[in-house]
C-alpha cells in the first residue's frame, strides 16, 4: 500500500461523520471537508441513501441558482444537515472566533472575518467544527472575539450548533447540556497526554477511546481517481500540493 | 449603434465621489477590477466599502491605496493566497473603521431597501461579539409569537448604496445585463442609487427574446451606464470566461505584505497600462 497522508486520514474522518446526511453545504477555503464530502457521495452513489452536496465554490457542484444568500436560507429552512466552520479560536464552551486575536477592534493579529457563521452555527443541525492545527493558540481556554456563540439560552431559536470537531490530533464530539467537548478518537501519532498538553480548555475522555481509522485501499483510490480531479477544480492549490505535485 | 448610455471605464470611476458607500461584489460575481485601478489613480478618498459578502484583492487594493475610510463586511481574504494584508494592517493599525458583519446580514440589510421597509430581522447572531460591536443592529421580541414572549430576534436597518459597480460577461444592445446566477448582483443593484458595470462584450441581440436567457438578466432599468472592459475582472476570475490569473494574485499577495512593497506593485500594475492595451 502506498503511503497514506495524513490529510487523506482527516478526509476519511470527516466523510465517516456524514454518514446518516441528505445534503452537506461546503463553504469558503474549505478543500478537507469539501473532498470528504465528495468522497462520501461517490461511496453512496449506487445505494437507497444517496447524498447531495453543495459547494460553493464550485460552478458545477453548487446547487443554488438564487444568488449567495440561497446557503442562509435553505439553512434557516432545515434544507441542509451538516456545515463546516472553522476558527482562529476555538474554545471549550465551542465559541468559534474568525476575526483576529487580541482586544478588538484594535487586534494584535487581525484575520478575515466571521464569514456566515453568525447564523449557519444555529441553523444547521450538525455544524463539524474543523481546525487542522491543534494547539493552545488555537483551542483556547476562551476565544477572544466571538464569531458565533456554542450555545444559547433557551429564548433564542437554535435548531442547530457543534457536534464535532477535528483537528490533525483528535476527534472530539461536543455535548451543549453540560457545556463541554469529549475526546472520541485519537491520532495514532500521538499520546492522549499529548493532546492534553496541546489544548488549552479541558475536555471529557471516552472510555472508549478510539484512533483514528486507516481509510482502506478502496477509499484510497476512490479518494486519488475520481475525487482528486474534482477538488482540482475549485480548490486547485490544495489539491496541486498534495495529489498533483 | 446601442439603446443605452455607453461610457468609459474613466468616466465610471468619476462617478465614484470621496465618501460614498460603495457596493462590492465578491469575487465570484465579476470584480470590476479596471475601475478599481481608475479609482485609485483618481486618488479618491473616504470611500465606505459595502461587501456583499466579502471582497478579495479588489478591497485590499482600495484599502493599501488609502482610498477607504470604512468597509463593512463579512470578510476580508485573499482566498488560497492568504489573508488579506493591507486590510489586516488597516485594522490593526485602526487606519479604518471596520463593521463587522456575517453575510446573511449583509443580504438582509439590502433586502430591506429592496422592499423598502426599515429594517429586516434574521435569526443566529445573538450572544456574538458581532452584535456587541453594531450599534445600528437592535434586538426585539418576535412580535408574532403568542405563546411565549420572550422570544429574541436580531433586526437590521436597510441599507441603501450610493453606488455599484460590477463586471460582467454580456450585455445585450438594449443595455440588459447578462449575471447568469449570480442574484445577488441584482439585490446589489436593486438597494443601489447608481449602477454601472463593465462587460467583456456588447452582443446584437435582446437577451429578452429568450426566456432562458432573461431569467440570467439584470435589466437596463436598474442600469445607468455600461463600459467594455475586456478582462476586466482580471487578475480575478469571470465564469464561463476566464480562471483567477495564480501567478499574478501569489504576486500580489507577496507584495502586499508591506506598504512599500505594496506601493511599488501598484506603480507597476499601473503603469502596466493593461486594460487599455486590450
């Protein structure tokens, strides 16, 4: 078998999460969840439950012909069950932070912005938090700035928030009752203590433990023949570097 | 002979007055990026930058040349080449003022002019920093719920631009404008006052006389002059007609790091001449 790389192991992660989904949304700068996204249409073409997945940034798998505001309200209908977000900063209580580090407005380090998430972190049932660094910078004790909020009291209209989130270390699954994230998987690469040492809020641990699943030959191939050409064409730097260099 | 006002790219750029709230597109709705370049040679200035819902090089290009005294904004990036510098410098160095919003927001805030009511309301943003930081947004109870009272929504002022330019593919000999897909060019223009925009080419044909073709048209009523400006969008891309130029958008993102370096650049993008060599 030929050698598999590590963001091949996060895109098969991903793509096992959207298993039970009808319609998964793809939305800025997001090339690992939007080639797991594709890998798991291609993997359930051919049965009873197939999957529709929507990325923006792309001419042909963008769904929507009513301009850029089609994503937020089929999103306030309930048409699409999972997003992706991500963070400068994300913290134990799943504030998510797109803006920048240090007392806004005037940041130490100012980034692009809170894109959709204000309103996509309520509305979509399964938001999959998605960060590839995992250190104390990014996962932190509390955010900055916050994009959006992990959970709300009971008099705000929220159908939806975190269920996940994945970082190149660990998969955690987030429980919005007692306010907290629970380590579910761990990269093989590293010890739990390690994991512990590299994020900045505390965490629950499953009993259960897992690692990280090696995707198999099959995923592999499907992942390298027919769902790297795709990415290529809208998100072609990410997919030059790491299939086509 | 064309049924509309045809102008040049100069003569758009002189519409945009110091201080105006300028529409912008995103970069997948045909960036105007030959009367950016006019306008920074113009060296207008106080421009209030209105993103629907982001903008890429077109914003930071404006924001380095010292022409935008405010932008409000889902988001400021260069996409896969990076962060956006002369906007992260901006910020960071409070040189202007930032609003910032998520992009249903910015959707809505148009809507409302769209329909003329005063505000919009839209569900998600409570508890954020964005609200915290909006003294234009306001919070009421949802007026129409009998059960409980107490049930909290976001609302937002309509918004009107002075002015919006875009680039676009086609426009017919009556002044019609081909966007295919891409409506929320036409929420742009229908919350706009003025509306002016480049195309690749002027076709002799009513794009009305087919029906699959009027349902992609932004029609010359909400339309006040049009220029040709072949690859006017370029370095950004334009659907069906040309992929973003990567080598010129990694240049720019190298060069934009610093003000210096940045400042060279545009010098050279300028003198470069490209649009009218076209």
């Amino acid at each position: 078998m030929s050698e598999i790389f590590q963001s091949e192991i996060i895109i098969s992660e991903i793509s096992n999460l959207l298993r039970n989904d009808r319609h998964v949304a793809i939305g800025a700068a997001s090339p690992i969840p939007g080639s797991a996204a594709l890998l798991a249409e291609e993997e359930r073409k051919n049965s009873d439950s197939k999957l529709k997945v929507t990325i923006l940034h792309s001419q042909k798998f963008n769904n929507f012909t009513d301009g850029s505001r089609e994503l937020f309200d089929a999103s306030a209908q309930g048409r699409i069950d999972t997003f992706f977000l991500g963070g400068v900063q994300i913290d134990g209580e799943a504030n998510i932070n797109l803006v920048g580090t240090g007392h806004y407005p005037k940041l130490n380090k100012r980034f692009s912005g809170s894109f959709g998430s204000a309103l996509m972190y309520f509305v979509v049932p399964k938001i999959i938090l998605f960060r590839e660094e995992h250190s104390p910078r990014t996962l932190v004790k509390k955010v900055d700035f916050i994009s959006a909020p992990g959970i709300s009291p009971p008099n705000v209209y929220r159908p939806g928030g975190p269920k996940y989130l994945i970082t190149n270390k660990a998969l955690f699954s987030f429980n919005a009752k007692d306010k907290n994230f629970k380590i579910e998987k761990i990269n093989p690469e590293f010890t739990l203590d390690e994991v512990i040492k590299s994020t900045g809020f505390e965490f629950k641990t499953n009993e259960n433990l897992k690692y990280f699943t090696m995707p198999s030959q099959k995923r592999i191939d499907i992942l390298r023949n027919l769902i790297a050409p795709k990415v290529l064409n809208f998100y072609p730097q990410f997919a030059k570097k790491l299939w086509f260099n | 002979m064309v049924n509309f006002t045809q102008i040049t790219v100069k003569e758009i750029a002189k519409e945009v007055k110091d201080n105006c709230l300028l529409g912008i597109p995103a970069d997948y709705s045909g960036v105007p990026m030959s009367v950016t370049i006019e306008i920074i040679k113009n060296n207008t200035k106080g421009l209030r930058l209105y993103c629907l819902p982001l903008t890429t090089i077109q914003g930071d290009m404006l924001i380095g040349a010292g022409c935008v005294s405010e932008i409000e904004t889902a988001a400021v990036t260069l996409g896969e080449y990076g962060q956006a510098p002369r906007f992260q410098d901006a910020v960071e160095n409070s040189k202007i003022k930032i609003k910032d919003s998520t992009c249903p927001a910015l959707h809505a805030q148009l809507q409302a002019t769209e329909k003329s009511v005063p505000f919009m309301p839209l569900r998600g943003i409570l508890g954020s920093d964005l609200y915290k930081n909006r003294n234009d947004w306001s919070v009421i109870n949802n007026p129409m719920n009998s059960k409980t009272n107490d049930e909290k929504i976001v609302i937002l002022p309509a918004v009107q631009l002075d002015i919006l330019i875009f680039h676009a593919s086609k426009a017919d000999i009556n002044g019609n404008v081909q966007i295919g897909r891409r409506r929320e060019l036409a929420t742009l223009a229908h919350a706009s006052k003025k509306v002016f925009v480049t195309v690749e080419e002027i076709v002799d044909e009513d794009f009305f006389d087919c029906e699959l073709k009027a349902a992609a048209t932004l029609s010359s009523l909400y339309v006040d002059g049009i220029s040709l400006a072949r690859n006017g969008a370029w370095p950004c891309g334009l659907t069906n007609c040309y992929e973003i130029d990567s080598n010129e958008m990694s240049k720019y993102a190298k060069s934009a790091k610093y003000q210096e370096t940045f400042d060279e650049y545009m010098r050279n993008f300028i003198a470069r001449n490209y649009y009218s060599n076209i």
